[in-house]
C-alpha cells in the first residue's frame, strides 16, 4: 500500500508545515503538531506516526504521541564531556563554566589561539570582544571614584608586600628599593616612553605602558591589584627564561626580549607560578579570580597595540 508523505502537496496545506519535526518541547507547538499530526492521519490513514528518540517519553492518554522530555544529569547517556578531574556533563557550556571556576589555568587555555591557519572570528564575536575590552574599567570595582592617589605610595605597599613578603624567595630579582625596578621608578617618576618602532619595545617597557594608560582610568584599591599582577608576571617571565641556566649565568631577560611571548605564559603563570606559591600572599579569592580577567585584558591590550601575534579570547 503506497504511502503518502508529509511532502506531498495536494494532500497537506502549506501553512501546517511549520518544521521538520511533528513533535516540539515547547508546549504550544507540541499542541499545533498534535492539531497537524491529527489532520495528516484524518486525510491519509497510513501516514505513518514517528517512532519516539531517546529523549521521548510515551502519553499513553494521547494515542500513543510522543513528547520531548529534559534531559537529567542522572541520565548517563546524555554525559559526553568531561574534565580532567573526573566530573562529567551533559552540554559542552557546563564543563566551561566548571573549568572557569574550578580550574581557571585550564580554561584559559581553551581561550587561546591555536597553530595553524587563523581563525575566523563571527562579527558578533568581534563586537563581544570589542564592547568587554572597551568597558573593561567600567565595572564598578575597576572604574575611577574620581579620588586622586598618591602613586608613590602605592608603590612602596606593593614593594613591600612582594619583595619583602615571605615568597620572594620564589622570585628571580630582590631589589633593595623600588627605584631599582624599571616599573616602580618610572611609575613614580610619571617618565613618558621613548619613541621607538614597536619592534623594539622590550617586555619592561610594555608592561610599564600598560599600567601608564590604565592608571587613571581605575581606583587605588584596583590599581593596586594591577600593579601586583604586572609585577608577579614580570618575575614569572625571568623565572622561566632562566630555567636549566645555572645560577651564576642567570640574567634578566624582560628588559631586552620582545613582549610576543607574554600571552604564551598565561597558563603557566597562573597555574604553576600563582596557585603553587599561594598567590604570593593575595589571600582574597574575588582578587584571585579578577586576575584571570586582568590576564585576559592585558593579552588583548598586547594585541592590539601591535605587541604580539598571539589572540587571547575575552571570555563571558
């Protein structure tokens, strides 16, 4: 016996064929495609009723109709992604969010650019990106409260807390006074860059640039964070310039070496250089987790000044 199929056009107006599928989670569709089914069964008696899926549950009520049901964190089926750590979840979305508070090292790096041929960025992506860079100091914590600072003492607090702090063994220099890191100095000096073309620009100079153009855009307590960042970083870089050199042969690298490396850091300088030596003392777990949001934000600032081929995505 010849079938009739929900294609044919003399037996089904146009107007009820609103998708592919007869059967909708969404209630309102659910009761339209019943009205359809209903239709198709009363002009053709062999149109043959979909077989119910996995995620289908039986009306028995309804003539045997099928409707979608959500799906369960206890169904074992639906569990296809999982962390390192042994936790499995149902959609790709969840296992972001619980590297993203679980294991932030891990997650930044799924925001990195890989090898290969560059990506294509969606324009909805690209105007993401752009509108959380540019309102990056608008959040209430980071924006200015218009209450001027005295920079040098901001600077001697953060001296003393990580070059005299009971990490700086875990360092690569012990200055004696701020004056002999390149940052501090001129920060409190308020120096302006020479001009020089941006392949010249050593990672001191860059790092002593992002602070200079963000200072007055933020408060004292945020500027502070961002200076102990900037440092930390800093000290990670030489750190592991230096690996494998025996001590009498070790220098500073950050105020020869180009800043195009710094993005490729990111992971190692919050999971190994942070998160195992306590983050050096800053024991507030939201300035913690801001700093996750700083490395995104500088990373982009790196690339859009010109200072680095590497693209770090800036996550929601």
């Amino acid at each position: 016996m010849t079938q009739v199929h929900a294609s044919s056009p003399n037996m089904i107006p146009t107007e009820l064929l609103k998708s592919d599928s007869l059967i909708s989670n969404s209630i309102n569709d659910y009761i339209t495609k019943l009205n359809t089914l209903e239709y198709l069964q009363k002009n053709n008696p062999n149109y043959p009723i979909p077989l119910p899926s996995s995620n289908q549950i039986d009306l028995s009520d309804n003539g045997g109709d099928y409707i979608r049901h959500r799906r369960s964190k206890y169904d074992n089926d639906s569990l296809k992604y999982q962390c390192d750590c042994g936790k499995v979840f149902v959609s790709l979305p969840g296992l972001h969010y619980h590297l993203k508070t679980k294991h932030p090292h891990m997650y930044l790096n799924l925001m990195r650019r890989g090898r290969g041929r560059p990506r294509k960025y969606p324009q909805s992506e690209i105007t993401f990106e752009k509108t959380k860079y540019d309102n990056f100091f608008q959040d209430p914590k980071r924006r200015s409260d218009w209450a001027a600072f005295n920079i040098k003492d901001v600077v001697d607090k953060v001296f003393e807390f990580i070059y005299r702090g009971k990490y700086s063994d875990k360092l690569f220099s012990n200055p004696e006074k701020y004056e002999d890191n390149y940052i501090l100095d001129n920060l409190v000096k308020n120096e302006k860059l020479p001009l020089k073309p941006k392949s010249e620009i050593c990672c001191d100079e860059a790092f002593y640039e992002y602070l200079s153009t963000f200072r007055n855009k933020t408060n004292e307590k945020y500027f502070t964070l961002l200076l102990k960042f900037i440092l930390l970083f800093r000290e990670c870089y030489d750190v592991h310039n230096n690996r494998n050199i025996p001590e009498d042969k070790k220098k500073q690298t950050t105020n020869k070496i180009s800043p195009e490396q710094l993005p490729e850091l990111c992971n190692k300088f919050y999971g190994d250089f942070l998160e195992l030596n306590d983050f050096f003392g800053i024991n507030d777990e939201d300035e913690q987790k801001e700093i996750i949001e700083i490395i995104q934000h500088f990373c982009v600032w790196l690339y859009k000044s010109e200072y680095t081929k590497s693209k770090l995505s800036l996550a929601d």
